[in-house]
C-alpha cells in the first residue's frame, strides 16, 4: 500500500527522500508542493526530475478530497464544503470571510461519539479519525477552491479533536510551520466537549492555539442533561482543566454555551453562570442552538437572547452572542452531512 505522504512533517519527509538516495533540498521543495502550493499530483512539481516524480507516485499518495457539495449562503460571506474522502465517507468544511481575513472551520472526525443532545454531528456515531492529511486537505482545498488565503483556522466542525488526539496535534504543528502554511497558532482555535485527561495532555503540549470548551450547562446536572461526556467528567474537573491550560499557556479559554429555549436560558442560570466564571479570565460565546430535526430543541427568540447577554454582562462576564452563519446553507455542524446521508437512504 502507497504511504500517505501528505502526513509527513517535514522532518519526517526528508528521511523518506534521503531514503530514496535523493539530497536533503528535495524534500524541502516537495513539502512546499504539498503545504505551501496545495499540490494533488506529483507531476504538478515540476522542478523535480521526470524520475523523480515517477519513484514518487510509485510509494507513495496525495490524499485528496473529492467536493461533493458546494453551497454559498446568500445571507453572509460564508460557504459551506462537503468532502468526500477515498473510502465514501463524507466531511464538512465552512469558509468565513470576515474583515480581519478568512477563517475556515475543519472537521477532525467522521462523525462523533460525544452524543451531545443537540448536534447532528453525532447522531450515526463515530465512524473514524480523520488522518493528519484528510484535516490539512481541507484547508488546502478550500484555499484552492476560493482563491483566498485562509489566515485563521477553528477545528469546531464535525468531530472531537480531543478524541483524535495525537492527528489534531501533528496537524497543528504542520500548519502552524514555516515551510507550510505558516499560520499562526494564536489564529487555530480548537473545541472540546471536556475530555479532562487531554486538556491537560495539551496544557503540556508547548502550543499557544486557543481552547473552547463546550460547556452548555451552568451545573453538572444540566450539562449531564445535554452531554454524555458530563457522566464521565464532572464540570469541576472540566473547569479545574481549563485553568490548567490558562496557568501552563497564559491562553484565556472560550466557553461556548449553546442556548436552548426553557433549558439553559433562564435566570438561574445567569446566577450559576455568574459564580463559574467571574473569577476567570475567560469569554463566554452565546450560541443561539440550530434546530436539528431529528431533535426537539429550540432556540430562544433574538429577544430572550439577548436579555440574557445582557444579564451575564451587567454580573461582570465577557461575554458576546456568535452571530449566525450560513444559517440557509445547513451552517452547524454536521447539517449537510447528514441530509445527504439521509437523502441516499431515501432515494
């Protein structure tokens, strides 16, 4: 079987080509191919020999994504990517065009075990981690389908990073290095439902990339109710964690808090709230919830929501409601994925 050699960092590349009896300075240009250029054929590197290129794509393969789906909101400068990856199975991508520059959401998994409530992401379950290559593919593919340089990059689409821990991390170091892409790590921002033990593994890591931690509850008890990752980790631990991170990387955590109408918006929960993260340098993003169809759940009127920012900002939070993106695109998580999935059953 061909290596994948798009996951090669590029000290792990240039031993394959001095393996391959070729000088050092040949992976350096091969590397540019891939990470910087965006390369998806071997015969695209012209600057290498004829034979060169031949041995190439004898060992080894550039993982590509096929585009299954395109759709560009006319709502805002947003749009939204299906990938289907070698073996059938199907990701999402979201492109952000903002004033400071574009920013592009990537999955790290096909599908999810976390089973939050309100997601359409894990409603099939886990299917596997994405390799290194299927994440950097989705930032180089959207870079070459929209013409426009990505400058920052959040790994909030389908899928856990956390779970697919080691790929996440190897993925943020190539990104991040000079022979790529040369994105900053203050630019990559990554979620997590709270896997406790890898939030402190990533504390440790030497990163400066900002932690979100899906919190969605203001108690252990309402975030039971919406994440069944809250059985395993208790919110104490999750929050003793995000201080952890803060303490090792001087990076203030982000707390994505997804509203939903009559569960997680009500006055007690400013007060509870309140209590969690007034003592903490932090910032707290309200996510007014996308109505999955397969669930119940609603999201409080524009009113509702903002009385409760307000409420949040006059007890000292910093806190900010995310405007909403590519809502008439299937913008949250795993939406387009899943329609098409369910569409191919139907037809």
């Amino acid at each position: 079987m061909k290596k994948d050699i798009v996951s090669y960092s590029c000290e792990e590349l240039r031993g394959e080509i001095e393996k391959l009896g070729e000088k050092a300075y040949r992976s350096r240009q091969i590397y540019a191919w891939l990470h910087e250029k965006g390369a998806v054929s071997f015969d695209e590197m012209t600057n290498l020999s004829r034979g060169l290129r031949e041995r190439l794509s004898q060992e080894y393969m550039i993982v590509r994504l096929e585009l299954a789906a395109h759709q560009i909101s006319r709502k805002d400068p947003t749009e939204k990517f299906l990938f289907e990856l070698s073996d059938g199975n199907q990701i999402e991508s979201v492109l952000m065009k903002y004033n400071y520059g574009n920013s592009v959401c990537i999955s790290s998994q096909v599908g999810c075990r976390m089973g939050c409530r309100f997601c359409a992401s894990t409603i099939d379950g886990l299917e596997r981690n994405l390799t290194v290559s299927e994440m950097l593919r989705q930032v180089y593919e959207i870079q070459r389908i929209s013409g426009e340089r990505v400058s920052n990059i959040v790994v909030m689409g389908t899928g856990e990073p956390l779970d697919n821990y080691d790929n996440f991390v190897k993925f943020v170091h190539m990104v991040s290095d000079e022979h790529g892409l040369h994105i900053s790590q203050r630019n990559i921002t990554a979620s997590t439902c709270g896997i406790v033990p890898n939030m402190r593994r990533l504390a440790e890591e030497g990163l400066q990339i900002t932690l979100a931690l899906s919190l969605h509850g203001s108690s252990q008890e309402k975030r039971r109710r919406l994440m069944p990752v809250a059985n395993k980790y208790k919110l104490s631990e999750v929050m003793e964690a995000c201080d952890y991170y803060f303490q090792k990387t001087g990076r203030r955590v982000t707390f994505e808090y997804s509203l939903v109408e009559g569960v997680n918006d009500k006055d007690e929960d400013v007060k509870e709230l309140t209590v969690l993260l007034k003592k903490r340098k932090c910032h707290l993003n309200l996510i007014p919830v996308n109505p999955v169809r397969e669930r119940n759940f609603k999201k409080p009127d524009s009113k509702k929501a903002l009385e409760f920012e307000n409420k949040l900002e006059k007890n000292g939070i910093n806190v900010t409601i995310r405007r909403e993106r590519g809502s008439d695109i299937d913008g949250a998580c795993g939406q387009l994925r899943r329609r098409f999935a369910v569409e191919k059953k139907e037809s």
